[in-house]
C-alpha cells in the first residue's frame, strides 16, 4: 500500500488504517517478537530499532509492524543466518499450534457430524469439518514451508562457517 500511496497508521484483528503519504516512502516489515510489545526485552529492543531509524507503527499480539522510509536506505531486521532461523522458528510454532488446533476441532467436529440423528445440524457439522480440515492442510502447508527455509538457512550457515 505504500507504494500506491498509503501509509499504515493501526492494525488490529485483520483490520488495516491507512493515512495518504507520498509514493514508495515508506518500506515495512512485519517480525514476530519472543515476548509481549510490553515486556522490557521487547521495549529495548524496539527503542533500540527507533534508534537505527526504524519505527514501530502499530502492534498486535507479539506482532510488531515496522518502518523505515525509503530515503534511509535498505530495511534488513536480521543481520545474520541465526536471526533469520530463530525468526522462522518463532512463527512456525505459531503455525504448528494452529494446524493442531484445527485438526482437534476438525475431529471433534467429525464425532459429533457421525453420531448425530438430525440430517441438518449433522450436515452443518461435516462441512465445517471438512473446511477445518482444509485449514489443517493450509498450516500443514505452511509449517513445512518455513522448515524447508530453516534448513535451507542452516545449510548455508554450514557452509559459511
């Protein structure tokens, strides 16, 4: 959105505010903190960014959104092979709790569809099962996503070293 203009002023629970602002001023980047925006680690961490020219724009959970305008120069949050791994590591924990969530509530959902006598509320509970089931294959997905990167990182650490 900031290249067409709009610069990312809040979000929360999947809703986006934008302000107007010049064209590709601005570039972001979005990271996963190991604790709380509120916890002091992460408030050290983020003045410290502040410092560098990096703002933190809005957060929600352990998310923070980041910018930095253009002018400033490249955006890079991770300086090295292990930032990048952790980093990976951090959300794919998050993807990997969500996929056994669904998949929990998908068979929850399946015991309850095959054991009931009305036609209707059965059939409401099959099809959310097969749509949670589908969302089970998404995290699957991208879990095995962001290990292929690990592991391509930790391939290249290696070789470095």
């Amino acid at each position: 959105m900031a290249q067409k203009g709009w610069a990312l002023i809040y979000f929360s629970l999947g809703r986006y505010v934008f302000k107007s602002c010049s064209k590709g001023e601005y570039l972001y980047r979005i990271e996963l903190l190991k604790n709380s925006p509120k916890h002091l680690k992460s408030r050290e961490y983020l003045q410290f960014l502040e410092e560098t020219g990096i703002t933190c724009v809005t957060t929600s959970m352990n998310w923070v959104y980041l910018r930095k305008p253009v002018k400033d120069g490249p955006f890079n949050l991770y300086s090295g092979i292990d930032s990048k791994i952790a980093h990976y590591k951090r959300v794919m924990g998050i993807w990997i709790a969500l996929m056994f969530a669904e998949f929990a509530v998908a068979v929850f959902n399946l015991m309850i569809g095959i054991n009931l006598n009305v036609p209707r509320i059965k059939w409401i509970n099959l099809s959310g099962c097969v749509l949670l089931f589908i969302l089970t294959g998404v995290f699957a997905w991208l879990s095995i996503d962001l290990s292929r990167k690990i592991k391509r990182l930790e391939s290249e650490r290696i070789i470095r070293e």
